[in-house]
C-alpha cells in the first residue's frame, strides 16, 4: 500500500539537517529522497552525518556536486511533491525548486530578514547579538528572500561560543519544521513577506578572515574568539614572529575611561596572558602557536 502522504525530498547536511530530518523519520513523513554532501576532510566536523542516518531508515542519500540533470530526473521520477532544505550547502536550481506540486522549502540559521546569506550564526555572535534564530521561508531563486512560514528564536548568552549557538539553532529548526510540517503537507502554510526595509546580508567567512585586530574594543575581540573558535578556524594574531590561534579569552581591566600604557597588540603580561586591546585588555584562556599543541590556562577545560 502507498504511503497517503507527500513525497518529500530533503536536502540536509550539518546538524540542523541531521536533527530536521530525524523529526521526519520519527514523525513517519513520507520521505522519498535525501540530497546531502561528502564531508570535507579539511573541515573539522563535530555535527552527525545526513548521509547515515537516512541510510539507517532505509533512504539512500544523494551526493550529488550539483542539482544537474540527472539529479533533476530523479526528483521527476520520484514524483517528489514537497522540497525541504536545511543547511544544505549547494545551490538548488529554479528549475528543481518547480517539480515539487506543493512547494519548496528552506531553514536558515537566523530570524530573516536579518543576517541572510552565509555562516550567519558566526555572524551573529562575532557581532555580538543577543538573539538569532530559525527562520522557516518558501525557497525562490533568491537566496533567504521567500515568504516566512514560521520563526523561533534562541538567546545567545554573552559567554555562548557559535559552537554553542548553533546548538540552539538546530533545536530552533526542529521547532519550526514540526509544527510547520502539517501545513505544509496541506498545501497551506501561512505566509509573510519578509520587510526588505530589515533586511541585512553577511558573506562567507574565510580562515583568513580570522585575523585579530588589536585597534578594535576588547569585547569585539572576545567576540570574535568566541564566534571562530573550535570547530572553526579560529581567530589568531601574530606574536613572536609566529601564527597564534586564540579559542577562549575574556575581557579584562576594561572600563569608560580606561587608557592603556602600551599600544593595542603589545603583550602586558604572560601570567596572566594579558594584550592590550584599543580600550582595555584581552585575557588569553586557551591559545595555540601554530605547529605547537594547545595550551590552556590553569584551571580552564576544555569545552
């Protein structure tokens, strides 16, 4: 007997994915195909793998380098009625975004239509909101620009790194997929037009882009230790003719009025390890000179 309910096609990978489509599974929607992607051995990955757990409930996972032809035919075949993409990294064509009769759906890591584009939970940490979120949308060949469905929101607390955000992230978007799913399959999920006037946009971010610059606040340097610590890149800074990578700090001896006697950069102290940002001082906790193995500050774990 066939399954009554639509056809779904997911498109998942990190943990957002893997979570969304585990609702899906125990929730028995019918899904018929999932599109995920090869890890990256460059890449440090602390998230469960789409591809296994869509093997394990007996779909074979897709990963295809691109939405060609072929993968184009298959969703035809199928008769794919619902597309789903959450952190799906690649770009789905207009032309797959038609097949499904009942639409074609995206999370992203953000309540849009702020912080659209790439890595925006490292954005939002690196530029130190107190909010982000899961934002439901109607995919269009315009990235994060489609109708929302549904939003939930999650707090960034001021010591959360974006390891720690994205924890909450991939929660939020199980949230919003769940009570969203039935709507879906009905063919009538509200939608909003998203206020372009709100809108803001963030661009991938690059190890390179990890560069400190002591000119700036202590606190928007502990932010963006906090926001490009493991499993990222990392921020790092030049010290001793060597590459040092920064994973925690906090901010020390900062304060209205506070002047420092050495210039931005200079090392104050070693016990603590101490350097002089443009209004106070970052306090190293756990740090790394490159080819060396982490070293921690006594007392600090690590998380």
């Amino acid at each position: 007997m066939s399954d009554p309910r639509p056809k779904i096609a997911v498109f998942a990978y990190s943990e957002p994915g893997y979570v969304c489509l585990e609702d899906l599974f125990m929730s028995r929607a019918n899904v018929a195909a999932v599109f995920t992607h090869e890890d990256d051995p460059k890449e440090e990955i602390w998230f469960r793998p789409v591809a296994a757990l869509a093997r394990e409930n007996g779909v074979p996972a897709r990963t295809d380098s691109k939405i060609g032809p072929d993968a184009l035919g298959f969703l035809r075949e199928t008769g794919i009625e619902i597309i789903l993409s959450i952190y799906y990294r690649a770009l789905i064509p207009g032309e797959a975004l038609a097949i499904p009769r009942l639409g074609a759906y995206n999370i992203h890591g953000a309540l849009l239509p702020r912080y659209r584009g790439r890595a925006c939970v490292n954005w939002a940490v690196l530029n130190g909101e107190a909010q982000t979120g899961a934002t439901l949308h109607v995919m269009t060949e315009l990235a994060d620009k489609g109708d929302i469905v549904d939003q939930a929101p999650v707090q960034i607390a001021y010591e959360d790194t974006a390891l720690d955000v994205f924890k909450k992230v991939a929660a939020a978007s199980r949230l919003v997929l769940s009570r969203s799913l039935a709507s879906i399959e009905a063919g009538c999920p509200p939608m909003t037009p998203q206020d372009e006037s709100m809108a803001t946009k963030f661009g991938r971010r690059r190890p390179e882009d990890g560069i400190i610059d002591w000119n700036k606040s202590a606190e928007q340097i502990y932010n963006q230790i906090r926001a490009l610590t493991h499993p990222f890149p990392g921020a790092f800074a030049a010290l001793d003719g060597k590459k040092l990578f920064i994973w925690r700090a906090r901010v020390s001896g900062q304060g209205v009025g506070w002047k420092p006697r050495q210039k931005p950069g200079t090392v104050v102290s070693r016990h603590p390890f101490l350097i002089a940002a443009a209004d106070g001082l970052v306090e190293l906790l756990s740090w790394q000179f490159d080819g060396e193995d982490e070293t921690r500050e006594k007392g600090e774990i690590a998380r």
